[in-house]
C-alpha cells in the first residue's frame, strides 16, 4: 500500500512538472483541473499554483479581447485610451460582469489599450510570461502616451522592456519602470504634466467612524518622500524627542497652505535630529540620483528620486543644489554602483554606505523597504566563516532579515548586489541588481 501511494505522488509530481511548462490553453487547464492539490506534496503546490498562474493570463487575454469585442475597438465618444465615454457600452459591461459602471469603463479602457496598440503584451499574457496585473499597469501607464500620439516604434520599445522586466519585478516596479521610459522619450511633456499636477496639491482629512479619521495628502513626488521619511524617523526618535513645530502663515490657498505646511513641519523635523537618529550611522534623507550632462544644463533626462521614481530634471536639479555631495561610478552600459566615493562632510564608512547606496531597498524580492532603514546581512554568516565584503553583504529589512536566520530561506550573494534565493521548498527567485539611473 505505501510503495502504491509513492508511485502516485511520483506521477502527480511529474504531471504538475509537464504542466508548469506547457503552453497556456484549454488542454492544460482542463488537466490542471484534474488534479487535486492537497494531494501533492509541498513543493508540488507551489509549482500548481504557478502552472495556474499562467492559465490566469491565457484566460484574461481572452477576456480582453472580448471586452474590446463587445464596447468596439473605439470609444464611441472622447479621445482614446483611458477618455472614453462608453454610455451604452459600459451598461453591458457591467452588467454582464456585475461590475460598478465606472470599473466597467475601467475595464473596457485597458482593454482597447491592450488590443488595439499593446500586441506584445497580449501575447505574453496568452503565453504565460507575463500575468494580469503586470498587463494591466502596462496598459495604464503606456494609454496616455498612446493618446497623445506617441510613435508606434517607442511604443513598441517600451512594451517590450516591460515584459522583459516583469520576469524578476512586480506589477509596482513594472509600472514604475514604463514611467520612467515614458519620462525619458517626452521629457518637457513629463516636466509639463509634473508642474500642473504640483498645482494640485492638496491635505485633506475625512472624518470615519469609531473616532477614527482619515488623512491624505497629495503632495509632488519629493514632498512626498520629505513627508515619508519624516514618518520613519518619528518611529525611531518618539521615545526621545516631544516638541512642537510653528510654521507661518503663506500666501497660498488654503489646500497649498495645509500641503506646503506638512512638509515644512516634516521638513524641519528631520533637521532637527540629523545629528542624532542616524540608522546606519547616516541621516535619513531624500537621495536624488541625476547624470552629469543634466546637471549642467547640458540633457533634460529624468532624476531618480529613491523611493519614488523618474522626476523631471528642472526638478532634479533643484533637488541637487541644496544637497551635500557624495560622488557615484557606475558602468555605463548597466548602472550599477561600481564604487561609493569617499568625499563626504564627515568621516565616511566606506563599506556601509557603498551598500546602501548599491543595493537601495531590501534585497528580498519585490520588497521596497529602504537600505538606509534595513539591516546590512551576511549572506554567509560570519561564525561558518563568511567575509565582511561587498560580495557577502547586503541590505534585508528586519523581517526579511528574519526569515533568512530563522525560517530556512538561503541567499546567495554577488557582489553588483544581484542574489538568488532560494525556499525552503527549494523554489529560487533571483534579485537583480539595481541600477542607480532605474527606479525601484
């Protein structure tokens, strides 16, 4: 009876393999269906659920294609991706799918973005490359560009670094590298769209029930970070620091005034304790990365604001002036830190900050949580004998950092920062480096 059962588990296990690498359709999601999931082992589970995965994304550019079908390929009024008014399309979506009007309208947006300008993308998603969500921030990100007549070859380029990006990243950081793609093709059109959403800004706070309320504010991308890093450095200095901060009266609207206050208050607060709450024995700041030729006035291209993405290069440079300087190689071709400067307004801790500034987040998979406010790990721990070098170090945040030392993750370290991770299922996801003109 035992040997009958191993031979059964044997074959679920060789089925599931097969399945995990064929092509996504109808057969293989009928043979998928087949099996029971609880009757595989552990590591059987997790390659079903990635075999389904992929059925996700055969299934779902199916579904696009009849959305497109049945709203038409255009919209019956407005200007194109994402601006349509479907009245009459948008009733049949939703109603058919028991879908809000306005998710429906959402729906038929990214599904004309998908059929009609995005071929690549539907066939990755037919093929199982690439899943829904990552389909779906493709098409969001890319509709505007296509809207406004965008040529079908930087379309084209875009679409397929995308793809290939979503292998190792995130539907987060997908989105965030066609932004950022999108922002070096029209960079007066990005500086342009940046500087009338600025005017925007805006705090506002909405009373919820259970004496609880709800505060959100929309703030330019480097206010933003001001006001995030603010946040993180309150966590770390509350049991050390109680005051108060005035900030005057400005002359704005009422909205500009509550957005402009928030971050001069955060602003100043981290001022305030820079010589004193300094994970890493450095400052939390807000770290611009921008190349020499846009710096001098000499290219447009976008800055990096850490944490967020591309900014346009007036913004950058503005950013940099009020800046004390630390100097970044990187090889050309890929971007990756080569080196960490050593010119600094005080003594610098070479090896501490070359790998914050290599490494930038969390090295765990699609975690995005800051080096500055992570651990700096051995990958082989030092007690079995691994060096305290670039190559066997890197940043995990305390949780990731856990995982490792307690719950029977493994990682293997290189030393441009990339690494490979490996379950303990055995199943290996692999991290790449960061490259320090990309976003993450």
């Amino acid at each position: 009876m035992t040997t009958a059962r191993l031979i059964d588990v044997d074959e679920l296990s060789q089925r599931v393999a097969e399945l995990l690498h064929a092509i996504p359709g109808a057969v293989t999601m009928a043979r998928l269906s087949e099996i029971d999931p609880y009757a595989l082992s552990a590591s059987d589970r997790i390659d079903y659920l990635t075999a389904l995965d992929r059925q996700d994304g055969w299934l779902y550019a199916l579904r696009q294609r009849a959305i497109a079908a049945v709203a038409g390929p255009q919209p019956s009024e407005g200007g194109g991706p994402l601006s349509g008014v479907d009245e009459t399309e948008r009733e049949d979506i939703s109603t058919a799918l028991r879908l809000a009007p306005a998710t429906a309208q959402s729906r038929i947006d990214i599904a004309r973005t998908l059929v009609n300008n995005l071929p690549n993308t539907c066939s990755a998603l037919a093929t199982g490359e690439i899943s829904s969500a990552h389909a779906t921030v493709i098409a969001r990100e890319t509709a505007a560009a296509i809207r406004d007549g965008a040529p079908e070859s930087v379309i084209f380029e875009i679409e397929q670094s995308a793809i290939a990006y979503a292998e190792f990243h995130t539907p987060g950081q997908v989105a965030n590298r066609v932004r950022n793609e999108l922002a070096k093709f029209a960079p007066e059109e990005f500086e342009e769209i940046t500087s009338r959403a600025t005017s925007l800004r805006r705090v506002s706070c909405y009373n919820e029930v259970d004496g609880m309320s709800t505060v959100v504010a929309i703030l330019p991308a480097a206010d933003a970070q001001i006001v995030m890093n603010s946040l993180e450095a309150f966590i770390l200095r509350q049991e050390q620091l109680e005051g108060s901060i005035k900030v005057g009266d400005t002359h704005r609207t009422t909205d500009q005034r509550r957005a402009d206050a928030l971050s001069a208050i955060c602003s100043n607060f981290l001022a305030e304790i820079s010589e004193t709450v300094t994970p890493q024995r450095r400052p939390l700041t807000v770290n611009v990365t921008i190349d020499l030729p846009t710096l001098l006035g000499l290219a447009e291209n976008p800055g990096q604001l850490a944490g967020y993405g591309p900014i346009p290069a007036s913004v950058a440079r503005e950013l940099a002036s009020d800046a004390k300087w630390k100097r970044f190689i990187t090889e050309p071709q890929t971007g990756n830190l080569l080196d960490f400067g050593r010119e600094s307004y005080e003594p610098p801790q070479h090896l501490k900050d070359f790998l914050i500034a290599r490494d930038r987040t969390c090295r765990f998979p699609g975690c995005r949580r800051s080096a500055l406010l992570s651990d700096l790990d051995h990958a082989e721990s030092w007690e079995s004998g691994g060096t305290t070098s670039p190559d066997n170090l890197g940043a995990l945040c305390r949780r990731h950092h856990r995982l490792k030392t307690h719950d029977g993750w493994k990682i293997e370290s290189f030393s441009d920062g990339s690494c490979t991770w490996t379950s303990p299922l055995g199943k290996q996801f692999f991290t790449p480096a960061r490259p320090m003109h990309e976003g993450i």
